[in-house]
C-alpha cells in the first residue's frame, strides 16, 4: 500500500497552462521535519504506486490524482477540481 502524505503548501511556475502551473508540492513530517517533491517526481511516485497524496479542504480530505491535459501533459490537481488545480493553487508556497 502507498504511503500517503497530506499536502499542506505549493510552489508555483510562472507558466498560465493548468497543466503547468505547479513546480512542486510539499508538507509537514509527523517529526515536524518538512518536504518538498517536485511535480514530475509527485507524478512518478503516484503513478508508481510508492506515494499517495491528500489536502485537507473544508473538512475534507481530497485525493491528489494525476489528470492529463488536451495535450497529453500530466499535471496534478484534487479529485474535486474540475479542469484547473484550483484546490491545490489555493494553498501557501512552500517556504
């Protein structure tokens, strides 16, 4: 089974495609010790089975999947955001 870690901040591109916006996604160890993962290796590891990843919204935990463009690009983005990772756009930079 994947481990699963909660995805808490973002780092963000200057690019304006949905599918492009993202850099990297990090959180918050249970230890207190933070991570960062960057978007291509966050694909990789889902796609592999390794990780799993989660943000809290309203409540609620949504399932970080990975969506493709009209292009074929894979991208991140929660399970309830439509086209564009809204949801995961609306959380801090990673420091």
């Amino acid at each position: 089974m994947a481990r699963k870690y909660l995805v808490s901040c973002v780092t963000r591109t200057d690019r304006v495609n949905h599918d492009r916006r993202i850099g990297a996604v990090g959180g918050v160890n249970p230890d207190g010790t933070t991570w960062r993962l960057s978007h291509a290796d966050a694909i990789a590891a889902i796609e592999a089975g390794r990780w799993s990843f989660y943000l809290q919204f309203e409540g609620r935990e949504l399932p970080i999947v990975v969506a493709f463009s009209r292009y074929g690009s894979k991208y991140l983005k929660s399970s309830a955001d439509m086209l564009h990772p809204e949801t995961l756009l609306a959380l801090p930079d990673c420091r």
